[in-house]
C-alpha cells in the first residue's frame, strides 16, 4: 500500500506533511512519487495568494481521470486552502471524487478519515480542532535540519493575509513539550533545529509562567553538544532587544533573522495593519547589525498592495538598498477573499505589479551580488546538507547567517560541520571548496 503527498506552500506545511507521512506510514503505507500509483493521495494545500489555489485546482482536476481508473485510491485534501469559507463545499461540488476534506488542526483525525473514506463514505472536518504533536509519529525528510512548531495560528490580521483565517489564533506549545521535542532531536543527531511559528516572537505570551521566545532560545542554546538553532518568522513589531541579546550570547543560536518587510512606506504599512512605521524597521535594522554584525536578515516584499502609489514604491526600493537583505523574497499582491483588503479602493492593475515586481527583483539581486563579492576569499563554517539537485556532483550547505554555498560532493559531510573557503559567487550563489572538516 502506497501514499502520495503534494505538499504546497511555506515550512509550516511542510512539516504538517512529515507528521501526514508519519501518521500514514505509522498504518502501513510506504511512500511513493507517482500520484497515479497511490492508494492514498494527498494535498496538503496553501492559499497565500491566488496563483497557488490555481495550480492546486489544476493538479485536482488531474486527478479525476487516475480516480476513475483506480476507484479505490483515497483522495485527501487537507491544509489551509480547505479551511477557506465555502472551499470545502467547493470541493464537494466541483471535485466529488476528493475522498476526505480536513482543516489544519485536524491531523489528528485522518486514520478515522481514511478508514471511513475506505468503506466508500465521505469525511470531512474543518473545525479548528486542535492536536498534539507528541500524539503521533513524524516522518522527517529534512536531515540535518529539524522542524518544530513552537507556535500556531495568527493574531496579527495583517489586512492583505488570509493565515489568521485558516490557521486560527495564535496557541503556544507548551514549553516543556518544545524542550523534550528539541532534546529528542538533538540526541538522534540531528545538527539544525529550525523553530517554526507565523510570529515566532510573541511566543509564550498565552502561557503560564514566565516564558518567552528569548527564554525559549536560551533554554535551547544551552543543549550541550554542537548543532544550529534557527528559527522563523519573526514580525518586526515584536522582535525584542532580548532576542537580539540571546542570539548574540549563545554562538549555537544563527545570527540570521527573517524579518518581513512587506512595504517600505509607513503609508501602505499602516494599511497592511503592520504596526511599525518605516522608520521603527530602520532602527530595529540598525539595532540588529550593531549586535550582530555578520546577521543574515532576509525578508518577505509585496508590490502593488492596493494604493499603493510610485513613490511608496520607490520608497521600498529605497529601504532594500538600506538594509542590505541577504536575500528578499518578493511577491505580487493577490487579492483573498475575507481579508479587509480585499474591497480596498485603488486596486492595482496587474501591468503596474509586473513592472515593479521586476524593478524590486533586480534592486534586490544587485545588493546580494554586492554581498556576494564581499565573502569571496573568506572562510565559512557550513553545515553541509547533502547533494544540490541543480548541480552535478555538488553538495550544499549553509554559513551561520543562512548563505547557501556549493561545493564538491562527498556524502559523507552530509550532517557534519566544514569550513569552506568561497573561491567564487554567481550572485546569490556561492562556490567553494572544504578546507576542513569538523
Ligand atoms: N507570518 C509571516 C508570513 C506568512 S505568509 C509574517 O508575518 O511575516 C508569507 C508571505 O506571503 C508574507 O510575508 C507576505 O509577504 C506574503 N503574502 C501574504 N499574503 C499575501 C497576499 N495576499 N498576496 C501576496 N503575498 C502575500
Ligand atoms: Fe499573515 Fe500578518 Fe499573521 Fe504573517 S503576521 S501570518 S502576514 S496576518
Ligand atoms: Fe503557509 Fe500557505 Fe498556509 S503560506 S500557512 S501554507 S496559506
């Protein structure tokens, strides 16, 4: 018996995915890549933005012929997208062949969804619905990097985003459960844990106790033995100065720290519901770097948010030159249904996005190619992470600060600490050779 997942959008789902594969190898299935030789299919969806919903649509409606041919085959559609108002009739309706419908807190219920899929009756639960992690097994895919979730949901309504909508308010872990998880990992070897949570920094707020992420983050700096912890997404308005000082006492905590941006004009910023001002980002930057540095701070930088004018668009082109991203990833606003932004005036025509997305693009490649130049000649301690796909006989890692560096293949660095000397950078991507290992 064999699964099949898809897994579409950010880490979060990607994880969601490895305990879905836990769960479904815990009853019996090995995993397989080709959807049309599944007996359980599933989609872990996203719908951040328009052009995903697309795709996934897309690769259902794919679906119905392999369905018909193979009408014993589970169709599951889990994560955010079926949490949507009126999707989970959608589906219903448009895509009768889906077996199980289930929302992003319901993980917990899909053994009795499939099984009841498996007896030719449908299932389906969108209830946020809460489980715990330590309830069932995870198959993870990500060697040396672990995930784990310190925290769920969202209470932030930044007005353009529907996350608040399909993953709920914001719940902390325990912190005992995060600390047994951690130590759990770091004694089955592997070398980078990666805390996951929509703001990771208004963690333990919700809890008893005095807890806090800067507290979460020197608990685990402690842990004896050599690994990386990162951590992400960080929102601008709560990134203390405690955090800044606990990555900076603890050398195991990475100096590199994903900030979303979103806008570079206080203007479109307080009608994104961001809560900081332009100049509140400049200073929390200026504050990073004169503790940190050699930090890494990268970003996420929406164009063409409704009203958004040529000049608070030039002014997100100024900020990028400031700030000096190590890399930015740059979106086209896509208007959600449910989200306030939604029936904002002045809604941009698409031409005018395209523009300033490919503007936004090339400002941000010429200043990762500027940083890129500044560490060619130097040494890098690198985790190495295993083969490239993008390159024959090449092997990649990251520096402390979250660079990617290429370097010759030799499977057995996989999981282990190397210094490479950086001979060369193609814009964002760095090449090197090891000089030492661990
Ligand atoms: N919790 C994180 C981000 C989660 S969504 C944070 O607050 O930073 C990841 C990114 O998708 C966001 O940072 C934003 O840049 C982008 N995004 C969210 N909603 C979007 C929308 N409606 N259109 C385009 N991009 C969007
Ligand atoms: Fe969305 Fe804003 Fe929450 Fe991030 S902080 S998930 S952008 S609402
Ligand atoms: Fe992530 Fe997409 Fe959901 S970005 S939280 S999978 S809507």
């Amino acid at each position: 018996m064999k699964y099949f997942i898809h897994t579409y959008g950010c880490q979060m789902n990607i994880h969601d995915s490895e305990k879905i594969a836990g769960i479904l190898e815990n009853m019996g299935y090995v995993n397989c890549d080709d959807v049309s030789q599944a007996d359980v299919a599933v989609f872990n969806t996203c719908c951040i933005r328009e052009t995903a919903e697309k795709k996934i649509y897309g690769h259902l409606g794919a679906l119905k012929k392999i369905k018909r041919d193979r009408p014993d085959m589970t169709v599951v559609v889990c994560g955010c997208m079926s949490q949507q108002d009126g999707v989970a009739e959608k589906i219903r309706e448009s895509y009768p062949f889906v077996d199980v419908v289930l929302g992003t807190g319901n993980l917990n219920l899909l053994q009795q969804a499939i099984e009841t899929a498996q007896n030719r009756k449908k299932f389906s639960n969108i209830e946020f619905l809460q489980y715990r992690e330590e309830d069932f097994p995870q198959s993870r895919t990500s060697y040396p990097n672990a995930w784990v979730n310190i925290n769920y949901g969202c209470n932030n309504f930044c007005t353009y985003c529907i996350v608040p909508y399909v993953r709920g308010r914001e719940r902390s872990r325990p912190f005992g459960d995060v600390i047994a998880e951690v130590n759990k990992l770091l004694a089955e070897g592997y070398k980078e844990i990666t805390l996951l949570g929509q703001n990771v920094n208004s963690y333990g707020h919700d809890l008893d106790g005095n807890v806090s992420f800067a507290s979460l983050l020197r608990e685990i700096g402690k842990s004896e033995g050599k690994f990386r912890l990162r951590f992400m997404t960080s929102h601008p308005k709560d990134l203390s100065d405690d955090v800044i000082d606990a990555i900076s006492e603890y050398p195991n905590i990475c100096n590199n720290i994903h900030l979303p941006v979103q806008s570079g004009s206080t203007e479109i910023l307080r009608r994104m519901n961001r809560r900081y001002t332009r100049d509140d980002y400049l200073a929390l930057i200026d504050k990073i770097y004169a503790k940190l540095p050699d930090a890494g701070i990268t970003t996420d930088i929406m164009v063409g948010f409704p009203g958004e004018t040529e000049r608070d668009f030039e002014d997100t082109l100024d900020l990028v030159r400031r700030v000096k991203y190590s890399s930015a990833f740059c979106f086209v606003y896509s208007r959600r249904k449910g989200t306030p932004a939604y029936s904002m005036e002045d809604q941009i025509p698409y031409s005018v996005k395209k523009e300033r997305i490919t503007r936004l693009i090339s400002c941000q490649n010429e200043v990762t190619k500027q940083i890129s130049a500044t560490m060619v000649g130097k040494r890098y301690e690198v985790l190495a992470e295993g083969a490239n796909p993008s390159y024959p006989d090449t092997m990649c890692g990251r520096t402390e600060s979250g660079r990617l560096v290429n370097f010759k293949y030799d499977a057995s660095l996989t999981g282990r600490f190397v210094t490479v000397y950086i001979e060369r950078a193609s814009s964002a991507t760095l090449w090197g050779s090891v000089v030492e290992e661990e």
